[in-house]
C-alpha cells in the first residue's frame, strides 16, 4: 500500500500553532498593505504598485525561470532517481551540493562565467571566440545563468527527497508487472515508479517553484536586471524609504501569496490525478539527463576554482594569460573573523534550538498516534521568505522588541524546524510501537525514554539533522537583514554586501560562506561513521531487529 | 574702545571654555556606549580604514565602533522610519550613518534626523562649514545635521597605454563608441554611479540648467530631459553588450575595465585609480580625466538619526573621523584616497604638513585640473530620472 507524505487528518493544538505562526506574518503585511503607515488608501498603493515600469515583465520572467528550472531539477532527479535504484545511492555527493549555499555558488558560476571569468576565458580559447566579449549569461535577459545555478541546488534537494520516497513504494510488485508488460528497467521506473513519487512529492516540488520564483539571493547575483525578477523588484519596494512603495510592496507580496495560492490548488489537483509518462523513448531522454548532469557537475567545480583564483588574484586582463596573483589580497580574511563567529553561534543556537524542538514535537505526534507529517511544515517553506520576515519584524515592534540577534535566530529556527522534522519524522514514526509499550510498562518516564533510548536511537539522523539546520542557518539572507535590523553581520550578508563591491572580496566570502556548512555535513558523515560502530543495535534502519 | 575689545575677548573665551566644558561632558557620556555605524561595505580598502579607526575610538574615547556594512543605506533608513512611525524615539538600531543626496532629502523631509551637532564638533572649526558644497547637500541645506566626511568628483578612468586621446566630452564618448562598439558603458542606474552618469549626461546635454538647482517640477521634466534620452539611446547601440546589460556598479565597472574588456571606468572618487594601482588591481598605466565642461561633484556626510541609541558616542566617533589626522589618512591613496573636507589654511603648520606630505599617486589629478565640480542636481530630481530610465528601458533587453 502505498503511504502519503504527509497526513491530512485533523490538526492538533501544536499544527494550530504553527499555522498562527504563519498567518501572522500575513497580518502584519496587511496592516503595510492597508496604508496604516503611508497614510493613503490601499487603491492608491494598486496604483503605485501598477504604474511600476515593466512590473509584469518581471513576473513572466520570474515564472519562467521558476518553471524550467523545476522541469529540468526534475528531469535530473527522475534519472538519477533510477540509477540509485540499481546502484549505490551517492549520499556524500548529494549533501555536499545540499550544504553548500544558493549565494555562494552563484557568485562562483558569476566569477566563472561572466565577461572576464575564469570558464569564461577557457570557453573562449578553446572556441576561439573573441575574448573580450559575453554572450549569454550570467545576468542574461532570459535567466539562463539563474536557472543553472537553481537547477544544480535544487536537483540535489529534490533527488534527496525521491530517492526514500520511490524506496517506500512496493518495487518489487512494479518490477514483475513491468517484466510481464515487457518494460526495461529504465521504463519501469519512469512509467510506474516515477509517476507514483511524483504524486507523493508535490509539497517538495512546490518548494522548488517558491523558491525559484521568489528568491532573493540568486536573483540579485545571477538574475536578469532588465527588468530584474519579482522578488528582487518587490524587495527594493518594500525596502524603500517611501511609505507609498512600501505599501504598494507590501500589496504586491500579498498578490503573489494569493497566487501562489492558486498555484499550490492547482499543483495539488494535476499530481494527484493519474499521472501517465508521455516520453516515447525512456532512454534517450536518460541519456539526456546524464549529459546535463555531467554539464551541471563541470559549471559547479569551474564555480569552486572561479572563488579559489578570485580570492588571490589581484588583476587578470582578457589578453593576458595568467592572472597577477598576491596572497596579500587573504589579509581580508580577518574581517571576516567577526561575521564567521556570528554565523558560527547563530548557526549553533538555530541547529540545537530546531532539534530539540522537532524531537519534543515528533513525541508528541506519536503519542498521539500520528503516522505522517502534516502539511504545515511544508507551508513553512512554500512560504517566500520576504513577507515572513516583514512579517514577523512588523509583530516584533508591535510586542516592543527590536530587531537583533534573537529575532534572526527565531526566523533562522522558524526556517530549519520543518526542514528538520521533514529529515526526521519518518524514522519517529515509523518506529517500532510495541517498543514504546515495552517502555511504558517497564515505568520509565517519558523524558528517560527519550534521553536514555530515542535520541541515542536516533542519534545519526539527529547529527545529519543537525548539520542540515546549521547549513539552512547559514544560507538565510532575507531574515537575517530584516530581522537583525542589519547589525547582525553573518558570513552570507557579507556576501551580498560584495557582490557589488570588489571581485576580490566577493571570491573570499563566498569560499568562506561555502566552506562553513561543508564542514559541518563533513563533520556530521564522520561522527556518524565514528559513533556506536560496535553497537549493531545502534546501526540504524532497524538493522538489529532484521538480524 | 579697549573695554569693549576686553569683553569681547573674554566673552568668546568664556564661550570656548563653555563648549569645551560641554564637550568634555560629551565625551563622557559616551565611555563604554557602542556606536553602531552604518556605511557601505562593499571595499575592503574602506572597511580597513573604518576598522582601524574604530581601534582608535575605543583606545582614546573608550567608544566601540561597530561598522555595520550595508549594500544600500534605504534598508537602514526604513528601519529608522519604522521606529518613527511606532513611536520609538530611543534606542534606535542605527547611531551614525553615512549618507547624501536624496537619502538625506528624504530623512530631513520626514523628521528623521536629529538636532543640529555639527558647530558643536571640535573637529568642525577647521571646516569651512560656509563652503557652498557643504552647506548644501544635492541642492538641500544641511543645517548641521549632517557633517561632511568626504568630497567626490566624478572621474573617468582609462589606460594610457591602451588608449592615447580619451573623450573628454560626452559627444566625444558618443563617437568613440560608435567606432569602438562594446568597449564602453556605464553603472545601472538606480546605483549611485549610474545615476551620476546620467546627471553628467544632463549637464552636458540640457540647455536648461539652472532649474535643476531648483525643486523637481513636473511640468519642466520633458525639456530638461529630452535630449539626455536622445543621447543615451543613441548611445545604447554601442555600447558594451548593446546596452542590454549594464554593469551593479562601479565595482564590476572597474573589474571589466581592468580585465580588459572595457576601455573606459569611471569613479567618484578622484584618487581611485591611484589607489588601485598601488595595491595591484589596475596596471600603473592607467589615469584619469574629466570632461572638458567639468564634471558632477558633491559631498558625502556623516548624520546622526533622531532616535541613535548612543548620540554622545555618535559625536565622539564623528569628531574623531573629522580630525586632521583622521582625514590625512583617508586622503592617502595608499589607505583610501578620499579627498578631505577639512579646509586646510585653518590647520596650524604641522597639521597643514600631514596634507602636504601626501602622495596622491600617478593616476590622481591635481585640483586644479579638475577645476570646480559641477553642482548636483536638485535632490528631488533623482527619482524622477531613475524612474523614467527604469520606464524607457526595462523591458528592452531582448
């Protein structure tokens, strides 16, 4: 039988909560929208907002990139989502492109691929094409640049959601129909199999076309700028001095919730409808998905070489070979010794703020007999983060608080939670219940049970979970300048203060932004590699019970 | 006759003592306060001075400077208005601010600037605060509520050795481009640098120049501007990927000119060029120039918002950036190579010999060849021009 992705019963007082949670940062933006600060009606702000130049545009073109990004992230994700089911799934592989930050690498892809850029100059010597010039992308009217960066990140997450999913369908019961019908193994995956983990992934998908939609940070880095994407032209909006293009902001955020809204009915409606695979020839499109794949993994190391060479490279004309190279240029690195720290603590507070909650939380559920995951903690992520953070910074003055450090650890946490519990809900509810009977009867009270036998139970899960919400913690832009009111300087909001600034710069806190989840994942693999290796009761995914 | 003179003399005597008794008592105030200062973030040469000079303030002043680096100083501007509007009128996140032009119109039109403290500085009796670019910001007078850190002028950038007659006009840089396609272009505006070009363009193009000093009017938009748009747009054609993309900023301006792929940078800062070649980004070929007709100049401030957390502090920190030494330091190419705003027949001999003994480097020209700056446009000009670049040419790129 095949077992949703998350439940769709009744809401419990915690979900209820969540949800407050969320609709109050949509009040707060009514109360912009409404004119309470410009002082003007709500139609003068439609208006304001309308006579925006270009402001349609901007939308066509966001929807655009959001769109094909998603078609081609899953494209990928249905072919390598096949390999897996035939060879060793690539865990290391995929967390690294998980942990690594949406900024940091679309500054590497801008410094490698732009006029000037590292790939940029290969490219041109090896098609002998004139070196001084750019063609396409990155920053290019159509988003090309944009949807490359997108669609390496995004791949990976969604990837990372397929592979446990099409695990959980009956395979095996597939494989002898698909042999009886005469399929190959390929086009049983993609014809049965595929469509299947689509049905069940949609809340994933949807995240993926938010985000593309209306994402701060790769928009201004490797976005369009004529006109740029709608979440950067409804940012500087919001952002703006001017009571009146606040609020004509604000009414703008609201519009595209309404239709994200719309979107999310109609998303909901299409996957769970039969889905049929319309693809007449299953493997050349495979094959297809492994050479973008491969393209995809050469633009992602050129990015990493691109921040390496830029962070020491002083200057490089077009018509000289080798760049002036100074490792004077590394004595920036202590000004970045501030902002580590602060994304180093705020990373730490998020990570254990978000575990300790999702374990307390997925307690309670399963005392409660819940099975799956509701879908609010997917709304918190189909939420865009802009009219969050407003939001939640227009409730903050309202209860006479400032913004500051913990207002960006709340919007951190508020970020990582669901991320969290969507990693671990599975393994908690899919647990054995005559264990927690056994407990029970044997007295032990319930903070014993979790300390003493879940959390050590659970503890490799609890590691990765934990690097994933300091990663989330670290890639967070919007919130962290909102709601820290700009004092609070982390590593990735000095990243978009040099994206305009020096190259130089740029390169160094963009390794640096890369390099910090990194080694967080890397330290988690090797605790987990490290942690209960002579305890077979301790290896995870019931392997003792199964022996 | 001599009576007279006595009192006068003892009067300002008993004036000084009074301001420096009430400094002292500012300075006091300000022990152990942390001043969070909002500026630009985005040159590591300016973060260095910053942060060196916040060293100072907490060795001498006991005051910790905080440099909060901004990408654009409207998102600590909103968070001021936030307060105003909520009704918070202490311990506002923001206590120093650099800032000009219309940021500064816009906070001084909504009350959000504090009382005037720039007399009031020590620092400021070598400032000649009558000095019209001071006392005037973008056409709007300061009314000491912001204290002048810097001058900028706007300076072309090019490599000798690549270019031997650069265009000193913007007639001359339309006929350049055209027979050079994609080596020039210009910053996007709403950025600072983009819309100083288009202002360049204005002066150069529009016959009526003196209602730009005035308030923007509606009704004058049309003849003012008219030519500018049919420059640019014949412009546009040639320039570096056809006008369809502009560089953020002057930054990546400069990264493509010293990569080679374009011919001509520009900057506001006239020392800039020197600065770079001393630390390596640009080849020491490289020099600046104006135009014939001279070019746009202004003044850049330091402001101190109504609601700062620590005002005292805020003066303190101020002042010290004001002081001779402070300002020499900046002048110094080889640290920053921004021009003083201090006037320099008021300094005793040995601070005159700081600005003396500077070496502007080779890219930097004198003052006197960059003659007297083109005024700024009356601040509420601005947005009008950027609006109406954003309406004729977003949308166009494909």
């Amino acid at each position: 039988m095949e077992r949703a992705l998350f439940w769709e019963g009744s809401v419990n007082w915690i979900e209820r909560f969540f949800v407050l949670i969320l609709i109050l940062p949509v009040i707060g933006l009514l109360d912009e929208a409404y004119g309470r600060y410009s002082g003007v009606s709500w139609i003068q702000g439609l208006t304001r907002l309308w006579s925006e130049p270009a402001l349609i545009e901007s939308l066509i073109l966001s929807v655009w990139v959001a769109s094909v990004s998603l078609v081609i992230s899953l494209f990928i994700a249905r072919a390598i989502s096949a390999k897996t089911l035939q060879v060793n799934d690539s865990q290391l592989w995929r967390s690294v492109l998980l942990a690594i930050p949406h900024s940091a690498l679309a500054i590497g892809l801008l410094l490698a691929l732009s006029a000037g850029g590292v790939g940029w100059r290969w490219i041109s010597v090896i098609f002998e094409l004139p070196l001084d010039q750019q063609y396409l992308f990155p920053r290019d009217p159509w988003g090309i640049g944009m949807i490359v960066s997108l669609v390496i990140k995004e791949s990976a997450f969604l990837i990372a959601i397929a592979i446990p999913i099409t695990k959980r369908l009956p395979l095996r019961s597939y494989q002898v129909i698909a042999r009886q019908a005469g399929l190959t193994q390929i086009q049983c995956h993609h014809q049965l199999i595929w469509p299947q983990a689509i049905r069940l992934m949609w809340p994933a998908i949807f995240v993926v076309f938010v985000f593309g939609l209306t994402n701060l940070e790769v928009s201004l880095i490797l976005g369009p700028d004529q006109p740029q994407l709608i979440g950067v032209r409804l940012f500087q909006l919001l952002t703006d001095p001017d009571a009146l293009n606040r609020q004509a902001g604000a009414l703008g955020l609201l519009i595209m919730l309404v239709g994200l809204a719309v979107v999310s009915g109609v998303f909901h409606r299409s996957v769970r409808a039969r889905v049929k695979d319309r693809l007449s020839d299953a493997m050349a499109f495979t094959h297809g998905a492994t050479v973008l794949r491969w393209a995809l993994i050469a633009a992602f190391w050129l990015s990493i070489v691109s921040l390496l060479m830029w962070s020491v490279t002083m200057r490089w004309s077009v018509f000289e070979p080798l760049p002036h190279v100074s490792l004077n240029a590394l004595t920036s690195l202590k000004t970045l010794a501030s902002p580590f720290w602060v994304s180093l603590s705020i990373g730490l507070a998020t990570g254990v703020i978000a575990i300790v909650l999702a374990v307390c939380i997925l307690e309670y559920l399963v005392s409660k007999g819940q099975k799956r995951l509701h879908w609010v903690w997917w709304a918190f992520l189909w939420l865009p983060a802009l009219p969050m953070a407003s939001g939640l910074l227009a409730w903050i003055y309202f209860f006479g608080g400032s913004p500051g450090l913990w207002p960006v650890v709340l919007g951190h946490t508020l970020i990582a939670l669901p991320y969290v519990m969507i990693v671990m809900s599975d393994s908690w509810f899919d647990r054995d219940r005559r264990h927690d009977m056994f407990l029970k009867q044997a007295g032990l009270p319930v903070g014993r049970r979790i300390l003493l036998i879940w959390v050590p139970r659970h503890s490799r899960l609890l590691v990765l979970a934990f690097a994933l919400a300091f990663a989330v913690s670290c890639a967070l832009y919007t919130q962290t300048i909102l709601l820290g009111g700009g004092r609070v300087e982390t590593l990735m909001t000095e990243l978009m203060v040099t994206v305009s600034g020096e190259r130089r710069l740029a390169a160094l806190t963009g390794l640096a932004n890369l390099l910090l989840p990194l080694i967080a994942f890397a330290l988690a693999l090797w605790v987990n590699r490290l942690s209960w290796s002579h305890r077979a009761g301790m290896q995870g995914e019931g392997y003792a019970d199964f022996r | 006759m001599i009576f007279r003179l006595i009192v006068t003399t003892v009067l300002l005597a008993s004036v000084q003592l009074v301001q420096a008794a009430d400094w002292q008592a500012v300075e006091a105030d300000a022990k152990g306060q942390t001043v969070y200062f909002y500026a630009w973030g985005g040159s590591s040469t300016i973060n260095q001075y910053i942060e060196r000079w916040a060293q100072i303030a907490e060795e001498r002043h006991d005051v910790k400077v905080e440099h909060v680096k901004v990408d654009d100083i409207s998102v600590a501007i909103q968070g001021i208005q936030t307060a105003k509007r909520v009704g918070r009128s202490d311990q506002g996140s923001v206590d120093v601010m650099w800032i000009n032009g219309e940021n500064f119109a816009r906070m001084k039109r909504d009350g959000l600037m504090g009382t005037p403290f720039v007399a009031d500085l020590p620092s400021s009796k070598a400032i000649n605060l009558d000095d019209p670019t001071i006392a005037a910001d973008f056409s709007v007078p300061t009314d000491g509520l912001e204290a002048p850190w810097g001058r900028a002028q706007l300076v072309f950038i090019y490599d000798q050795s690549r270019l031997s007659q650069p265009p000193k006009s913007m007639d001359a840089l339309l006929n350049y481009a055209k027979n050079n396609p994609g080596r020039v272009t210009y910053p996007e505006p709403p950025n600072f640098h983009g819309t100083t070009f288009l202002k360049q363009v204005l002066w150069e193009t529009t016959e009526q120049q003196d209602w730009l000093q005035k308030p923007y009017v509606e009704a004058r938009f049309e003849q003012v501007t008219s030519p500018m748009w049919a420059y640019l747009d014949s412009l546009h054609l040639h320039l570096w990927r056809k006008g369809r993309e502009f560089p953020d900023s002057a930054e990546v301006m400069m990264d493509l000119f010293a990569d080679g792929i374009l011919d001509i940078a520009l900057s506001f800062n006239p020392n800039d060029a020197s600065q770079r070649i001393l630390d390596g980004r640009f080849a020491p070929s490289v020099r600046t120039y104006i135009h014939e007709m001279g070019t746009v100049g202004n003044t850049h401030f330091l402001a101190i918002p109504f609601n700062a957390d620590a005002r005292a502090g805020a003066l303190v920190w101020i002042n010290l950036l004001l002081t001779p030494e402070a300002q020499a330091e900046k002048a110094d190419p080889s640290v920053w190579g921004d021009p003083t705003v201090i006037d320099e027949s008021r300094l005793g001999s040995e601070d005159q010999k700081l600005f003396r003994s500077l070496n502007l480097g080779p890219a930097t020209l004198s003052a006197a060849d960059r003659g007297v700056p083109l005024s700024e446009p009356h601040a509420t000009w601005v947005e009008p021009i950027e609006r109406a670049w954003k309406e004729r040419y977003f949308g166009k790129a494909r």
